[in-house]
C-alpha cells in the first residue's frame, strides 16, 4: 500500500508543478482541479443512489 501512496504523492506533485509553471494557473483553477472530480463524484452518487440502489438490490435474504 506504500507504494500506491508514494506514486499517489509524486502524481500530485508533478501535476501541482505542471498546474502552476507550464499552465500559469492561479489557486483557484488548481484546486479545482484537484477537488473537482471528488466533488462530481459526491454529486452523482447522491442524484444517481436511489436508482442504483434498485438496480444493484437482492431480494433472496428478505423475508
């Protein structure tokens, strides 16, 4: 699991350096996209639950 987070960290640290030198964007625009997808993916998950939720259930151990 190390090893995933070592490469996780050197990931986003190339990507913040790239982000801010090649691209010349401000805070802002970095941190969203960082924070951008998390946010989409909590968005998603709360508009698309309740149909997944129907789709994915199993009614074999209900009585």
């Amino acid at each position: 699991m190390s090893a995933v987070g070592g490469i996780g960290s050197i990931t986003a640290t190339l990507l913040m350096v790239t982000y801010i030198y090649f691209w010349q964007l401000d805070a802002i625009q970095t941190s969203l996209l960082f924070a951008g997808p998390i946010i989409l993916a909590v968005l998603l998950s709360g508009v698309f639950s309740k149909s997944l939720n129907r789709l994915f259930e199993n009614n074999r151990y209900c009585a």
